[in-house]
C-alpha cells in the first residue's frame, strides 16, 4: 500500500485515532473466527458520522479497500481485515441519539451495544427483541451487517424486522436515508436490502429500531430427555399444537456436560437432550397456554420437567443455554461453530448424519440449536496442534453444510457467509443467482472497497491460523450460540 | 395506458418470453390496487400464474405462485390452523400474492407482528433481462446473500415480475375479541392508542375508523384468555366488545377499503401517531377526503372525491413532509416528494430493470 495514498486518510483523523503500530493493530487481525488472521494497514476511529463518512469517501477516492468494525464478534469472518485495507472502528459511535416510549423507537449510533438498547428500554416497559448470545458486546452496526438473529427469532424475526429506518454512506461515498421512524412504508424496502449485506454495501450510520411491549409474564420449562429423537418429537409436538412460543431450544449431552462444567448448571442426570420452552405475554394467556403446554411436554415423556419459579430461576436457564458454546471451550482445545438450517421436520434426521459425519471423521460434535428455526448449531471439537486436524474439522463442518443444502436449508441462517463460508455459496445458488448478487454489489460498490473478499468466492485465500476462543470468550465476557 | 390486451402467461418460461417480447413491461395482478400499474406499458399479468408449490404446515412456510389468490391462500391455511398474521387486504376483491408484496401492502394484523417484509422469505423473479432468479430461502431463518426478497416488497412491479414466493406463516390464534372503543376524534384516539401500544394487552390491531370516532382493537389468544383482557381495557375505556359477525363486517370493510370514494384517489401514507391530529387538520380543511388511521398510527389511507379536495390534500402532506403513493384514482403516483438516491439508477441497472420496467416515479 503506497504511503501515499494512505496520506489522505491520515490527516482526516489525530493520530491518536489512527493506528498503524503493528501492537496497535494486533487487536484488530481477526474477528470472532480466530482461525482467520489477517493485519490492516491502519486502523481508523472516528467519533463522529461526519468523520466516517469522509473517511469512506477517501477510500473511494484512493481506492483503498475498508472494512466497518464494531465488535468484531463475527463469527464468519465478516470483520477479518481486508487485504491492503483498513478497519473503520466504529465503537466510538456509541450513543443512543433518541429513546421515544411513545412512538417505541430508538435511535441509535452503530457503535451502540445490543444489550444497551433493552437496557434503555427497560424502563419504559419496553424490549429491543433480537437477542444474540453475544448481546452484551455486539453492536447494532454489526447486528444490521449481518442481520443477527438469537434465540426468539421464531415469533419476533431477526435484526431485519426490527430497522425500521437507517443512514448509511455507502461505499461510493453517497449519503442515503430510508425509512423512518414509521413501522410502514411505500416504495422497495431499501432497509430490508440493506440489513444483511455484511458490510459490502457501506456504513451504517444512525438506525432507527423498533421497540416492542416487555412481556408481562414469561413461562420458561427445562425438559431433560433420555434421547434426542424424543426432544425433537417434543418440538414436533408443541410446534402442531398451534402454540407459538417465544424460544424452542435444544442442547445436546455434550453440550449439557460443557454448561454444567463452565456455569455450574445442573441437568436432570441421565438426560441426552435438554428442551427448553419459552411461553410469554399477558398472564392470562400464558396461564392457557402453559396448561397446553405442560400436557404436551408429559407426554413427551421426559426424564424431568423443571419449570423455572422466578426470574432467577429463568435467568439461570437462560444463562446455561448461551454459555454452551464457550464452554465448550473448556472441553476441547479448539473448536468450529457452524450455522446451518433445515427445514424444522428435519431436525432429527440432520442430528443422526451429523454424528454419524462426526463419527466417520474421528471428530466431537456438540450440538446446540434455535429447533423453533431448525437452526443448526454444531460445534466440532479439535487440537489445532494434531498435525491436519483443523483441515480435518473444516471437511466435516463442509459435509454438514452441504446437508443442509441438500435437505432445502441454508448454510447459514444468522452468522452469514462472511469469509468462512464464501465457497460453499455456490452451493445455494446458481452461477446466474451469484452473478446477480455481485451486480447488486457494485451497484452499491463499483470499486469493491468495502469488505472485499467476503461472500463471494474468489481466489485470494486469507491465511488460515490457530482458531480458539475469542479473546473476550476466553475472559467470560461473552459465550457463542 | 396498457392499450393492448395484457400478456398472460401460465408458466415462468412463459413469462421470461413475455418480459423479453415487449420494450417496457409492466406485471399487473388482480388490479385491486390500479394507479400502481396505469402506466405506459405491456401488462404481463399473472393470471393464470397460480397454484401452490409447496405448503408444509409443520416448517410455517408455504410457497405459492405470484397470481395465486389471497382469499384461497388464507383458506388454505386456516384449514390446516394458520394464517398470515398481517391480514393482507383486498383479499375479497380477488388481490394476488404478487400484487400484495409488489404493492407493499398490509393488514390491520401488521401492529403486533409486522407487515409482508416480515413474513417474506424468498422470491423467484424474472429480472429485465428475462433471466429467471430465486433469492431467499424456503426455510424460516435464513441469512445467505443479499435481502432482495425483502426488497422487492413495495417495488410496485418496476424492479422485474415476480413468479413465486416463499413466506413464513403463524398459528392461527385459537381465538379474538374485537372491541369497539369511543374516542373524542384522531387526537384522543392518537392518546389512546400511545397508552395501549406499551400495555401488557398485545393487541394485534389498532384502527381507528374513518369517523374518527371508533377505535377497533382486535385481542387474540387462547380463549380463556381474552375475556380478562377486554374487561380490564374496558374498565378504562368506555366501549363494548363486538359480537363475532358485527365484527368480521367491520374489519371486512376496512380490508376492502368499502369506506374509501368508489371512483377517487386512495393515498397510502406512513407515517407516526404523533403527526396524526395535524393531519386531520389538513383532511378537515380540504373538503371531501376521508382519512383511516391504521397500524396503531403508523399508516394513513386517504381517500379524496375531488380535485379541489386531492389539491388541498397534496399541499397539506408537503408541508407536513409526509410522502404518499397513491393506489387507486387519477393523478400522481407520489403524493409528495419521494426520496431519490444514486445508488437507485444503478440498482436498476443491475437488475436491467431500467430499460424494461417503468420509472418508479411514472
Ligand atoms: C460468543 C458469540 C456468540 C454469538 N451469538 C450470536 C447469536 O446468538 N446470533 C447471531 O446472529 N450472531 C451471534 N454471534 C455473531 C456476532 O456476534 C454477530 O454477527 C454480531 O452482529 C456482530 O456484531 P459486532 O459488533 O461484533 O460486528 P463485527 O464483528 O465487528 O462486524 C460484523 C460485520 O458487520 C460489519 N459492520 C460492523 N459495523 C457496521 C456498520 N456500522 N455498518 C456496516 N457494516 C458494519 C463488519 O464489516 C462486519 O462485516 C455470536 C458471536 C460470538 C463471538
């Protein structure tokens, strides 16, 4: 990267918020996929939208390829560095401009924290509904790239259900607002588009969520089982009776035998699957249906069915369920996250070839999924330092991603494709179907500068390392779904 | 305007040769919604492009084709106990999948768990090159390429002709109350619906009848439920809960839009509770315009009998920079000034929807 043209993107910034000290960007080589490293040329922190934006129009101007950060909590890739690049972190932007509890928005910076936003909205009776495990250290400007989902997508939809209006310069340098602060519309959903495009399109710069009513009462049941099948069959169950619950999740043994190691959770002993259910709203409904509720799980004949008593007891349910995967951490020394759905009567057959593949490759697997979405969350255990393992959990996670191709899913359906799963794309869809992404690309990107080498499959391979924890898993701070 | 007989399809390569046969094309449904399609154009209509492709209760999907009638696809549904929860309307005037999603319209049921761009989740369209793509998924969750299903909600047949759609679909509430409140015209009503919007009663819909006088509130869950809720909200406001027929007339009629001009001008206006009384200031002043405020106020639906009444009307959404899109009756497609960006005329082209589809401006 010529010192030059770097020169103009210097100056837009003090130096003290603009990186190029290899210790100073060390921090930023990878994202929440640690088996991918790469280091930028520079790192940018703007403090204001205005300096984002004259950022991005430099880049334009000199060509330099960017990539936005927030967190860098991504689990595909989509903050890894971009080759001869630099990162724009936007952590800085971190203030909520406008809370209205009448209108129920909130008007945020993207550098705001997820979990900041229901913190806010607390008060108010009200809930910022996307819940991604990484929730205490994501930010929405992340959330919007990739359109997070968490564990109540089923009822409330996923990042994109919820933005109801943005401000964004895209990579050509062009300003746009859509939307606003109504939950209507005329005209193509330009927010729809935007929410979603792993940061190719530009930097969102002021989002307008919607807030919804807190529930009044939650009802949340554990349900332990002697076998997977026979939780699947539970879900099938609850799913044909017409219920629709806020969270329908499942946990396998080893993922059980990890969250009762990290947070001391206890499970019914014996159990080789864990359902948990979340029924809320007003309390008379949730009343109703817990009746429902409760007939259906007896006949699901668990193990032991433990409803949680109070908020505490909930909370705890919760908290063993999003610490599964970092505490898988603590049983392997390595591990890869994969994100694939199927179609929900499917579960139960993609969870027996997902051993049987595990199996056949001499690898662990847990499992943790969102079975409400038929969102598959494998989690294949390695040691890096065993000479072809790591290549050895990438064809397994590959073979499990092409399953849920073949069954009519996804490869992914919150994590996106980022950098990890650009080569399986073509598996989704046709030459004519990527070729029309990549038009819909430069249309917003003509020059390709904004997080290049991502989503698409291309030639430029970024250097595989060691993958472990994120630095902030391995301090507890967050924990993987 | 659409001079020649539409073009009619009745299977996608049928389609793809319908786009590539005329310079200028422009998709039409059932014509429920006919301003957003008289322009100057081949109409391809869709028809005879209908059917069911795939509908697996369990999965809450189904796919159908895009000339596939709301009303059979509702019946569909409700005999397996499942439904679109955002009510899509003109559903008894024959509206079609298509139409519903082109035309981005929804429902009184839109309030709890939004609108079309929140049940979509695929489509298969035929772009201005007459090539033929599917983007989206046929499964719930889904987050692979980019959200052009999303899109395409709203894009009122100008950004290619869509052949299929895939959505997700809910439970149908075992069962609704609906009830008929009274307010002191849009203000109080605006209040009332502030107050009821972060209470702990979840409504599905919020309308308030062109009146201005009755609010309707639609409850929905299990049936040993909603008779508590209707008593404690009527111990705050004086109203009476509808019986079942009385009630289904009267969302029927607002689904159909029966209160609007047969023969003026209906403008679809978002927009927030709070700009809602300033507006009724406008209607009041403009004469012969009826006003519904839907979507709890986020939505408008003006209906103008004259042009004296449409001039005053249009003036008054300028001045309280508010956009509308006219769906039905002469005059302009935008009601006000529509926000154009660059990144738009390149879009266009990429989907080489600029030389084969109208402007979004005609
Ligand atoms: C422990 C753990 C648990 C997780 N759990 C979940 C989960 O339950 N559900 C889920 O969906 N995901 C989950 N994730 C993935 C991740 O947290 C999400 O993808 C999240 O949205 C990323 O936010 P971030 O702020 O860290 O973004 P980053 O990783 O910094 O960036 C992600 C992408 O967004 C782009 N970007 C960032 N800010 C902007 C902006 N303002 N404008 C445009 N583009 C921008 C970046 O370029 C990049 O492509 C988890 C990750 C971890 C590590």
């Amino acid at each position: 990267m010529p010192k030059d043209r770097l020169h103009e993107l210097a100056a837009l910034l003090p130096p003290e918020r603009w990186l190029t000290r290899p210790e100073q960007l060390a921090a930023y080589e990878s994202d929440g996929l640690t088996a991918y490293r790469k280091r930028p040329v520079a790192v940018a922190i703007p403090e204001s939208t205005d300096e984002v934006v004259e950022l991005v129009r430099a880049c334009h101007r000199a060509g330099i390829g960017f990539v936005a950060r927030g967190s860098g909590t991504s689990l595909s890739g989509g903050s890894l560095p971009v080759e001869g690049g630099v990162v724009i972190a936007l952590n800085r932007l971190n203030r909520i401009l406008k809370l209205d509890p009448v209108q129920r928005i909130a008007v945020v910076e993207p550098g705001v924290v997820n979990s900041q936003v229901t913190q806010a909205a607390a008060p108010h009776g009200l809930l910022y509904a996307p819940d991604p495990s990484s929730q205490s250290i994501c930010t929405i400007g992340g959330n919007v790239a990739f359109n997070s989902g968490g564990a109540h997508c089923l009822k409330y939809g996923m990042t994109a259900n919820h933005v109801l209006g943005l401000r964004a310069v895209l990579a050509t340098g062009e300003c746009v607002s859509w939307g606003g602060r109504s939950r209507e519309s005329v005209g193509p959903d330009w927010c729809g588009l935007f929410t979603g495009n792993e940061g190719l399109f530009g930097i969102a710069l002021e989002i307008t969520l919607q807030l919804l009513p807190k529930p009044e009462r939650y009802h949340t049941v554990l349900a332990g089982y002697r076998t997977l099948d026979q939780a699947g069959d539970a879900v099938a169950a609850i799913v044909a009776s017409g219920m629709l619950p806020g969270a329908l999740e499942i946990m396998d043994a080893l993922a059980l035998q990890a969250a009762s190691a990290a947070v001391h959770a206890e499970y019914p002993p014996g159990c080789e699957a864990v359902l948990i259910v979340e029924l809320e709203g007003p309390r008379e409904s949730v009343e109703c249906d817990r009746l429902r509720l409760d007939a259906i799980l007896a006949a699901s004949q668990p193990i032991e069915m433990r409803p949680a008593r109070d908020a505490e007891e909930r909370l705890a349910i919760w908290k063993g369920r999003k610490s599964a995967f970092s505490a898988v951490g603590r049983l392997s020394p390595d591990f890869l996250v994969q994100d694939g759905v199927v179609p929900r009567r499917r579960l139960g057959e993609a969870l027996r070839r997902i051993v049987e593949m595990s199996r056949e490759a001499g690898l662990r697997c847990a499992n943790v999924f969102h079975a409400g979405d038929g969102n598959l969350h494998p989690l294949i255990l390695f040691d890096g330092r065993q000479p072809g393992a790591l290549e050895r959990a990438e064809a397994l996670a590959g073979r499990i991603l092409r399953m849920c191709v073949e069954m009519g899913g996804s490869i992914t359906g919150e994590h996106g494709i980022g950098v990890e799963k650009r080569d399986f794309l073509p598996d989704m869809f046709r030459p004519e179907e990527i070729d029309c992404l990549k038009r819909i690309r430069s249309a917003f990107d003509p020059l390709e500068i904004a997080n290049p080498g991502k989503m698409f499959p291309g030639p430029e391979a970024p250097a595989l390392s060691r993958p472990g924890l994120h630095p902030l898993e391995a301090a507890g701070v967050i924990s993987r779904e | 305007m659409n001079a020649t007989a539409a073009f009619c399809p009745a299977t996608v390569d049928e389609v793809v040769e319908a786009v590539r046969a005329a310079p200028r094309v422009i998709p039409i449904g059932a014509r429920t919604k006919p301003r957003l399609s008289a322009v100057d154009a081949q109409a391809i209509s869709t028809r005879r492009l209908t059917g069911w492709v795939e509908y697996e209760p369990s999965e809450y999907t189904f796919t159908a084709l895009a000339g596939t009638p709301i009303r059979e696809i509702r019946e569909v549904l409700a005999e397996r106990g499942q439904h679109l929860p955002f009510d899509p309307p003109w559903s008894e005037s024959g509206a079609t999948l298509g139409g519903t999603v082109a035309a981005g319209c929804s429902g009184p049921g839109r309030f709890r768990f939004g609108g079309v761009r929140d049940f979509i989740l695929g489509v298969r369209f035929v772009d201005g090159a007459g090539r033929v793509l599917r983007m989206g998924g046929k499964v719930v969750k889904n987050a692979a390429g980019f959200d052009l299903p999303k899109f395409f909600v709203g894009s009122l047949g100008r950004w290619g002709v869509l052949v299929e759609l895939t959505f997700k679909v809910f439970p149908r509430p075992d069962a609704t109350r609906t009830l008929d409140l009274g307010v002191e015209g849009f203000a109080d009503a605006m209040q009332v619906l502030g107050e009821m919007s972060v209470n702990r009663w979840e409504p599905q819909a919020m309308e308030l009848l062109p009146c201005g006088h009755r609010l309707l509130l639609r409850l929905a869950g299990p049936e040993g439920s909603l008779q508590p809720l209707a008593d404690e909200i009527l111990r705050r406001w004086p109203g009476q809960i509808l019986d079942p027929q009385q009630a289904s007339a009267l969302w029927s009629d607002l689904a159909e839009f029966r209160w609007a001009h047969p023969d003026g001008v209906l403008l679809k206006v978002p927009l927030t509770p709070d700009l809602v009384p300033a507006l009724a200031r406008v209607i009041e002043g403009a004469g012969d315009v009826r006003m519904q405020i839907g979507a709890g106020g986020n939505v408008a639906y003006l209906s103008s009998g004259s042009d004296t009444s449409s001039a005053a009307l249009l003036s008054g959404l300028r001045e309280l920079g508010l956009v509308g899109l006219a769906l039905r009756g002469q005059g302009p497609l935008w009601w006000g000034d529509r926000p154009v960006t660059g990144v738009e005329s390149a879009l266009r082209q990429a989907l080489a929807a600029d030389d084969r589809f109208p402007e979004l401006d005609a």
